[in-house]
C-alpha cells in the first residue's frame, strides 16, 4: 500500500497548491508586481533619452616597427576617449560596438628622427570617424603620443630545436633536424646580446610520428630582444625502420710481429635498426671492433669486452654479441 500513500500525497499537496493561487490576495500581488515592472520599463525608456557620458577605450596600433628598434618607454596601447550622448546611443558604444584601432606607420616616419609621433589633430580625427553624427567627442587621454626609441645593436645567433618527438613502434627519427633559417639576427642592446648564444624554438610535441614533419615554428620571445625572423621552419626526418644483422671482424691494432693473438670468436655479430630506405646501403665496411695492444698487455684474465668503435649516425638500437671475447697472445720464436 505504500504506492497509494505516495499518489494520496503528491494530490494533497497539488490540491493546496491551486486553492493558495486561486486566493484573492495572491491575485492582487501578481498584479501589483505587473505594474512594478512596466514602472521599472518606462523608467528606463525615459532614462535612455536623456544625455549622459561615458569613456570608451581605442586601441592604438603599431605598425612596421623595425627590429633594430627600442622603444625608450612602451607606447600607449589605447586611447581613451569621454564621449556623450542619449543613453540609448552610448549602450550601443558599450555593447554592441568595437572600434577599430588608431594605426601608425613607422615608414611614414622621419628616418633618424628618434620619436614615433601622433598629433592630437591625427587621433581626434581618427576617433571622430568612428562616432555616430549625434554623439559629442568631450575629450581623450592622452592627447597626443610621442615615443622615443633608439637603435639595438645586431647578432647572429643560431636555432636550436626545443620539444620531445615520439614515434610509433617500428618507426624512428633517421636524420639531423633541419631548421631554416639555421641561423637569425637578433637586435638588443649590448649587456641583453651577451647573454644570448642561441635561439630556441617555442616548445614542441611531436606523437605518434610514422613520416617526415615539417612545422612553422615561432622563436621563445626574450625580454627586450627582438628575432628577425620570428619563426623558422623545422623538418624532422621519420622512417619506418627494420632490423639488419651483419658479422664484424674483431681486429687488434698495434700488435708487434712477434707476437701470434688468437681471438674467441674472431667475429661478432652486429644487430641494429636501420631505415627502410638505406637498408642496401649498409654493409660491413661501415662498421669496426678494434682494440689496442695496450689493452691486452694490462689484461690477466685472458677475456676482453669489445665495443662498436665506427658506426654510422643513422642506425641506432646496436647490439653485439658477443660483447665480449676471449684471447690467447703468444710470442713467436725468432731465429737468426
């Protein structure tokens, strides 16, 4: 019986809900607040018509800045500008409006002439444009822009890459990154160029790379320096890559001739992962496994561990075995 309790409730309290909105006074305060808000509305249609002021901000725009120049201070960024009109007028300015930024032209500047100037006539003008025929320009801060700036001394510096590059199993990285420009100019005063040996990348992730990627790059922006370029492209060579085994003599240098060494194995075998495309190219002659007599002299228990001493950059993953091996040094009898 416990679902016709529940049902009983839920009608109960449905049934106390309608006789409560049927009552007369809550009539009257809906009624009330009706009238409350069309006060509240034609209050507002009437504000709206009167005369008010408001500050808008105007970005400012700087163009064809020349890398080898420092700005002294930074530039203003914005004008702002008091301006008035009916409130309907300036909620538009608020809301729904952008303006559209007050630019200067650093080649229409005088050259040498050490100051980037606006005029007040240049930005009144400039904002005036952009106001409806109604609406009154009162003033704007500040009311002219001049900017000092001097000349940075130049360095060449070169591009390294920074950033982490995973691959899919079986695919590898098979080369040097390229970077170009490999080298940028970078304009800064003397005590900033000290510092700076080198200009890195922005950080980059490459995942799940299985080809060549080539990327625009931005350049890690330093304080008060400028890159000239700003971005360089990189080229980071993948390939898909596959296992190569080959025997490599083991070869001792500098053994005197009265001397017989006997090697166990004479030979090792070199694994290693090796791209796709170079797979014909690589023979044994790329690889060595030498050691000195030196070694051998200054050695007691009769076993030498060996190691790869010529490999070329664009295999990785080698192993040797046996990465080890045992010997016999004898001297030759010598007659007259």
């Amino acid at each position: 019986m416990p679902q016709l309790d529940i049902n009983q409730s839920f009608k109960s309290a449905r049934m106390k809900i309608n006789a409560f909105l049927r009552r007369q006074r809550w009539k009257e305060a809906l009624i009330f607040f009706f009238f409350v808000l069309l006060s509240v509305g034609f209050w507002l249609l009437q504000s709206l018509q009167q005369e008010y002021e408001i500050e808008i901000n105007i970005p400012v725009r700087y163009k064809n800045i020349p890398p080898d120049i420092s700005f002294t201070e930074t530039p203003p960024q914005e004008i702002i500008a008091k301006v008035k009109d009916k409130g309907s007028v300036l909620l538009n300015y608020s809301f729904g409006r952008s303006f559209a930024p007050i630019e200067t032209n650093m080649k229409n500047q005088a050259e040498k002439s050490g100051s980037l100037s606006i005029t007040k006539k240049t930005i009144q003008s400039d904002i005036q444009k952009q106001l409806l025929a109604t609406t009154s320009l009162v003033g704007f801060e500040p009311q002219s822009i001049e900017a000092a700036y001097s000349k940075r001394i130049k360095k060449d510096i070169p591009v390294v890459f920074d950033g982490t590059i995973q691959t899919n199993p079986g695919f590898h990285v098979s080369g040097n990154i390229l970077i170009s420009p490999s080298t940028v100019s970078v304009y800064a005063s003397d005590i900033v160029l000290d510092t700076l040996n080198q200009a890195k990348t922005v950080f980059t992730e490459i995942r799940k790379g299985t080809k060549t990627i080539t990327r625009t790059v931005q350049l890690q922006k330093i304080s008060e320096a400028t890159y000239d370029p700003t971005s360089v492209t990189i080229t980071i060579p993948i390939e898909e890559f596959t296992e190569k085994t080959l025997e490599i003599p083991v070869i001792c240098t500098g053994l005197p001739p009265h001397y017989t060494l006997r090697t166990f194995p004479s030979i090792a075998k070199v694994t290693c992962s090796v791209p796709l495309s170079r797979f014909k190219d690589l023979s044994e002659d790329a690889f060595e496994i030498k050691f000195s007599f030196k070694d051998l002299e200054q050695n007691v228990s009769g076993t030498l561990p060996i190691q790869l001493t010529k490999k070329p950059d664009w295999v990785s993953s080698t192993t040797l075995v046996p990465d080890k091996i045992e010997f016999i040094l004898e001297q030759n009898n010598l007659h007259d």
